[in-house]
C-alpha cells in the first residue's frame, strides 16, 4: 500500500504549518490524502479506551477522541473523561493504550479535541468550549496552554443556539482550510435533528463563517441529522464527511413527540466534489457485529503507521460506560459495497389541530404552530 497515500504536492506542501515528509510522521495533517470510497469496515478492537482505563467510574462516559499517528510510531488518543478532561493515551499496536497525560492537567471545561502536528514539532488543538471552538498549543503534545479562546466563535452560527461540537479539517486546493462542527447536543433533551456547518481559515486560527449549512435540515442536498463530524481529503480535490444520525427529524408527531427515523440511526458519510460545500452520494458504514447497538458517534479518521484508514468512534453502554472503538476502513470491492442511500431525507411534516371558541382549525408544518388566539386541541 506503500503508494496508495501519496501526498499532493507543491500546493500542498506546507499544510497547517504541519510536516508533510510521510505519511507514517503526518496523519492527521489536514492535508492527509486518503482514498476514496465506499468503505468497508473491518474490527481492529471493540474497545481501546474505556473508564476504568481512566480511572472513569462504570457508567460514566470516554468520549470524543483524536488520533494523531506520531514520527516514532506511536499512535495517541486524545479523548475526553468524564470528571478528567481530556486524557492522552499511547499505543505501539493502536489497540492496547496506556496513559501519559492530561492536556489540561484537569477538567477545565474542555471537550471534543482533535489535535494537529505542526512542521515545528508543537501540537495544535481545537476542542469544544462554551465560546465555540477554542485553539491551545503544545510543545511537548502532553501540556496544553490555550492559544486563542475563540478561533471559531459560536457566535457566527446563530442557529446553533446550544454552541458548536469540536471540529474536523481538511486543506483546500487553494491553500485555505475548511473546518467542518455541528450545534452541540443540548444534555438531558432531546433527541432532536442537528445540523453540519464549515468556516475557512488561511492561517487555522482565524476563521470566517461559510453560508448555509453542509449536512441537515436548510442543506442542499443531504438534509438528514448531522453531528460531530470527521472530515478526510482525496487526491481529486473531492472530501469526505462522516457524521452520525441520532434518527431525529425535524417536527413531531401528531402525539407531541419528535418524529424519528430510527432505521437512520448510524455513521453515515458522503463526497463533496466542490471543495468541500455541498455532498451527496451518501452510504451508511456497516460495523462489525462486535459493536453494540448505537455504535459510531463522534468519528475521527486518520492513517496509521502503515498508511492505513483507520476509524475511531464512541459507543456507550450503561452498565460500562462510554468507550472508544477502532476499526480499519479499506475500498469495497463491487460485491461488498455497503448500503447507499438513494433518497434525500426530507422533513416530515405534522398536522395539530387548534381551537379558538367554536373555531377549529387544521394547522400542517414541519413544526407546526397555532396561530395567535387559538390553542392545541
């Protein structure tokens, strides 16, 4: 597979700040060329990080991980724990992992990290804050000291009313980067249907909003629920999505309650072919059996010292707790192809009925209201 990775050149040769000698020293560079799909998955380990790792009580969450492949072959985990922050882990074979640090020292309020290597040895990392997407810069990849509190302000995206999830990156053939977050799941709500935004940035720490929305409910194409999502780059320019589906759909059911769509529910990912805006061609990844019911939330994709694909996603049980799952995702051959979405989710409308005096009158939307006067029947 030696040739399979290789890099893009000249225009992409200085990417982030970020060494570009091979792709054993630079996975997680955004500039990281990784072929295209569809995808099959296949099980490395059901669990690599887990709360007991951690010194996590049973049941609480690990969650929310980065993977950075480093130029000594080790693979580290950065992932957040319940009551510790973001955690640092170390593998030599990306399946047992031991424990080096914490980013923070502590929980200081800090989630959702996805880490970059810069050309000069430091360590970049964007994770979630109550300001948006916060930058932090190391020069050891162990301790972490914030760099600019609001690189991507939650204020630019007003309709992600509860904050931005952390975000994903890929370099653009103009030399630009593209960041690709959802609005943030709202604790103890829901579920209800989220949205995928993207901003640009030269420099990757100043960042300016895109118009519209990538994945969900006001895209152009894809309108399913959206969250929390990984983003990959291909040699043609084209870029790849993976964000998760909790099942949500905009309005609810004639009951009160939000509609669903559980049969949705999963890891999804799709193929932009304008630079990173709009997407479509969508398939489902189909994991293996050893992974419960849920699995695939909070997604990163990187290549290992091999040059492989390699997938981390979140999975939670309650008797156990949330964990980190991986597995290696390598082209379909045309009899293994996973399931493709050939329809476009639309929002599923519902009818209230709304009644003012004797008045009665049928009121149909996607989240339908009574007008001023009248109430719900």
């Amino acid at each position: 597979m030696k040739n399979i990775y290789i890099r893009l050149v000249t225009s992409l040769m200085i990417a982030f700040g970020l060494a570009v000698s091979a792709p054993s020293a630079v996975s997680a560079d955004p500039a990281d060329v990784f072929p295209s799909g569809p995808y099959t998955a296949t099980l490395i380990s059901a669990k690599i990080l887990y709360p007991s790792l951690f010194g996590v009580a049973a049941g609480l969450p690990v969650a929310d991980v980065s993977g950075v492949q480093l130029s000594n072959g080790t693979t580290r985990a950065y992932v957040f724990a319940q009551n510790k922050g973001i955690v640092i882990a170390d593998s030599q074979d990306g399946i047992n992992f031991t424990q080096v640090g914490n980013a923070f020292g502590s929980d200081r309020g800090q989630g959702m990290p996805r880490v970059v290597k810069l050309s000069d040895g430091r360590f970049r990392m964007y994770n979630m804050t109550s300001y948006g997407v916060s930058c932090s810069i190391s020069s050891d990849g162990l301790n972490f000291s914030v760099e600019k509190d609001s690189c991507i302000p939650s204020s630019s995206f007003p309709s992600a009313k509860n904050g931005l999830s952390g975000a994903a990156f890929i370099k653009l053939a103009d030399g630009r980067y593209r960041a690709y977050f959802s609005d943030m799941v709202k604790a103890g709500t829901g579920p209800d249907p989220h949205q995928v935004y993207s901003a640009t940035s030269a420099d990757g720490l100043t960042w300016t909003a895109d118009s519209g929305f990538r994945i969900g409910t006001g895209a152009a194409s894809l309108t399913r629920s959206a969250e929390h999502p990984a983003a990959i780059a291909h040699a043609d320019g084209s870029v790849t999505l993976f964000y998760y589906d909790n099942g949500a759909r905009p309005g609810v059911d004639s009951s009160g309650k939000q509609n669903m769509a559980p049969n949705d529910q999963g890891l999804w990912y799709s193929t932009s072919k304008d630079g990173g805006l709009t997407f479509s061609n969508e398939y489902k990844v189909s994991f293996p059996s050893a992974f419960g019911a849920g699995f695939g939330n909070d997604p990163d994709v990187f290549l290992n010292k091999a040059g492989e694909m390699i997938l981390w996603a979140g999975g939670f049980d309650h008797s156990f707790g949330g964990y980190i799952g991986a597995v290696k995702l390598t082209k379909s051959t045309s009899a293994s192809v996973p399931a493709k979405s050939t329809t476009t989710t639309k929002a599923t409308k519902a009818t209230i009925t709304c009644v003012k005096g004797k008045t009665v009158k049928k009121v149909t939307g996607v989240k339908p209201v009574c007008p001023a006067g009248y109430k719900r029947k």
